[in-house]
C-alpha cells in the first residue's frame, strides 16, 4: 500500500515587504508541476465526505482527478458543471471549514488543497478559453421569465442555474457594475476584478441579461415585476448596510464604515488615483474596528494606500477573530499591528471636528454569549488612548431596507433580514425567493452560492407545476 503523502504544497506568495506596497495578488497560484502534485496526494476515498462538505456540491474528487491525469477539459467540465464561479470561490473561500475539513486526510492535518486546486483550474480555463472550443448547449426554452435582484454570489449562482434549465432570466443590479460584494467589498489584492467580470461574463454568456444601474425598489418594486411578466423574483441584494457602535465621538470627520471605505478603493478604483477621480483619505495612523476578513481587508488597503501604521482593534482573543487564518497571517506579516482584548469607549476630535484619538479600553474573556464566544468583559480602570487620524468601522452589515420597505407582505427580522426558508429560499410572499446575505447576513461567499443554487431547483420546481 502506498505511504500517505501528508504535505500539502505551499502556495507561493509575494515577498510581504513587497506585497505591502501594491495591489497586486498576494497568492500567485499554483505551477502545473504543484497542482499535480497536489491533487496526487487525493487517495478518491468512496464516501466522498469533501462532496458533503461543499455547499454547492462539487464533484470535488472526479476534478481532482482529472488534474491529476492531466486532463484540463475534463476537469473544467466537471468543476463548473456544478459552480459557474470557481475563479471566484478558489480564492476567497473558506475552504477550511467546509470541503476541506470534511476530507479525509484532514485527521492527519493535512486535508487536500481543494481551493487551491479549484482557482488552477478557473486560471486553465481562463488561460485556455481561445482553445477549449466548446459550445454551451442551449436548453429547450420554457417560456418562463424570472427576475433576480442584485448580481453578488448568491444572484449569479441562481441566475446561472435558472437560464441552464431553460428560463428566461434578467439580472438587475443597482451599481454600474456587476458582481456586488465580489467588486466592491473584497480588494485586488485577494481577488483580482478581472477574475470577478470574467466569471460574470459566463454567466451573461450563458444567455442571462444583465441590467445595471437599475435600483429594485426605485426605478421598479419587486409587485411591478411580478404583474410584468415575470412568474418569480430571487432577491439576492446582500448586506450594505454598515453597522455601528453608537459611542461618542462616531460622527467625526475621518471615521469610514468599512463599505465606504473599501467601495471607494475597490470599486471606484481610489487605490489608482488621480488615473482615477476618487481620492479616499488615508492618514498616518488608522485603527481599524473588528476582527473580521473585511476589516483584514480594510487594514491592509490602508497599508498599500500608505498608512504608516495600522492596527486592527478587536475585543476578543486572537483565537476567537472570525477572519481566515490566512488572512489574518497575511496582516501580521505586512506589518499590521493587533491591538486585542481592546474597545472603542470614544472617539476624539479637534477644533475642526477630525478625529484625532480614540480612547479605549481593556477586556478580558467572560462566559460564552449567544453565539458561543467567550463575552468580553470591561477591565475596570484600564482606559488609554490610541493616537489615530483615520478610524474605518468593520463590525459587520445588515440587509438595506429599500427591498422591505417597498414590498408588501415580505417578512423580515429585528435585524433587517428576510425570512426565507433556509432549504428552499422561499419568502412567506407568493412567487418570491431570497438568499445570501439578505437572508443570513453577512456571511461567506459560498454559503451565498449555495442558497442561489437550492433557490434555483426550487423556482424551477415551482415554476414546472
């Protein structure tokens, strides 16, 4: 019997002293040479628990398998037979936690690279797209019309679905451009926007039509829609609503919400100034709240923007930060300084009304809350100041409320989310639909994927009679 091969293969990177100073990609992808290597190490065990472990289903060890032959076409074929986003999900999803915690080798720590191995083959093809030549086969039309809202994760997976049984199906998406979270929220750096429009333009490809600049619940309610024609609406607009902490000081000058902050680098190309027109203010010293990845994200853009020191300010433990290991691994080794078991008590201004400090406090771990964690609980008398001229708030965001507000009978929660059967994406609103963020909240780009997808079989069941 052959010896298990327990070292997975490294991914290359860029020099940390480098990378810190650009925008490009920090994980450069695996050689061929390494992604056969890696994908030799899959020993095609037969109950294929890295399938279960894959919200969107993936014949995750037939691709690999295809890698390790050397056959591309196959391996494309079976890859995006089941997720029409791969160059997308290779990159920025949590693989960890699912495939790759349910595969076998993962008793021995030493799991599979599954998306490592998924983002090779989206490069292949992308690469090799002139050559592949093969046609997408059309489906028999039904007839039926559906409207999806928003074009993030969730919207493309089940706009992608949809047209693939045969529905006809028009994507509206409030911003100028296509992808939602995928373009403004997450920076070049981690996934590259080139990458993001090519996956959107399968999608178009495959004979969704796109409508940007089309805000549901302005220029059209979701009723509209439904007395026009279409026989169902997916609403997968996400979670753009920033949240606060609701101290003193907070409406400062210099104070950014995460999704401000990173939608003017990213989407509106701030990190590209003055080629283009949208500066964004970055001080010398910015404090960054949270310990999530879109405040890892916010923390090492203001780092490539300049900043001379940065910090990520988080009220728990290093152990208990929600961001990817490997993100919060790649701040530290660009410099990024973590301030931990710390809050914000209030911000500081000058005459001018800019902030200039932020007084915080100590904690340390009490009992588990709600969710599990350990509570932080305030150290009595353990108050100092941290000198700051930027603060970007990341402690997560809830659903917008123009979609609720101007929508009869769609239920939602204290929080702003939509009620949604979590199996089928259904709302209590007859011929409605939900998934990804405006159901759950923020949450991770696959999980978003996964419910456009169980949203999609639903619809079409429903709309088959």
């Amino acid at each position: 019997m052959a010896k298990l091969n327990l070292n997975r293969e490294p991914m290359p990177r860029q020099d940390p002293k480098l990378r810190g100073k650009n925008f490009n990609e920090v994980a450069l992808g695996y050689s061929t040479q390494q992604a056969e290597a890696e994908a030799s190490r899959c020993i095609q065990c037969p109950k294929r628990n890295c399938v279960e472990g894959c919200p969107v289903d993936v014949d995750i060890p037939d691709f690999i398998k295809a890698i390790r032959d050397g056959d591309m076409p196959e391996a494309v074929r079976i890859l995006k037979g089941k997720n029409s986003l791969p160059g997308i999900c290779g990159r920025v999803c949590p693989q960890e936690i699912q495939c790759e915690s349910t595969c076998s080798l993962a008793k021995r720590e030493a799991p599979i690279a599954i998306g490592r191995l998924e983002r090779y083959v989206a490069d292949w093809e992308r690469a090799n797209k002139k050559s592949l030549n093969s046609p997408i086969a059309k489906p028999t039309p039904t007839g039926k019309r559906v409207a999806v809202v928003g074009s993030g994760p969730a919207s493309l997976t089940a706009a992608a679905d949809l047209v693939k049984l045969g529905h006809s199906v028009t994507l509206f998406e409030a911003l100028h451009t296509a992808g939602g979270v995928l373009m403004y929220g997450i920076p070049e750096f981690r996934l590259p926007k080139e990458i993001v429009q090519a996956e959107v333009d399968f999608v178009t490809s495959l004979g969704v039509e796109l409508k940007l600049d089309s805000v549901v619940g302005k220029l059209v309610t979701i009723d509209e829609l439904l007395n026009n024609g279409y026989g169902a609406v997916f609403l997968g607009t996400g979670a753009g609503l920033p949240m606060f902490m609701d101290i003193p000081g907070e409406n400062l000058n210099g104070i950014y919400s995460a999704n401000e902050f990173l939608t003017r680098v990213n989407l509106m190309k701030a990190y590209r100034f003055p080629e283009y027109d949208t500066p964004v203010k970055v001080g010398k010293k910015v404090a960054v709240i949270g310990g999530g990845n879109v405040a890892m994200d916010s923390a090492r853009c203001a780092l490539r923007l300049g900043a001379e020191e940065v910090y990520i300010v988080y009220r728990r433990s290093e152990a208990e930060m929600p961001a990817r290991r490997e993100e919060v691994e790649n701040a530290m080794e660009e410099g990024i300084q973590f301030k931990l078991l710390t809050n914000p008590k209030q911000f500081l201004g000058d005459e001018q009304n800019w902030v200039v400090g932020m007084e915080c406090y100590q904690t340390e771990l009490g009992k588990p809350d709600a969710s599990g964690r350990r509570r932080p609980v305030v150290k009595e008398g353990s108050e100092f100041v941290i000198d700051v001229d930027v603060v970007i708030v990341a402690l997560g965001t809830t659903p917008n409320p123009l979609i609720a507000s101007t929508t009869q009978g769609l239920e939602t929660t204290r929080r702003g989310t939509v009620v949604a059967d979590e199996a089928t994406g259904k709302t209590v609103k007859d011929k409605v639909w939900a998934g990804g963020d405006i159901v759950t909240g923020a949450a991770t780009v696959i999980s978003a994927m996964g419910a456009g997808k169980r949203a999609a079989a639903d619809i079409d069941k429903y709309l088959r009679g």
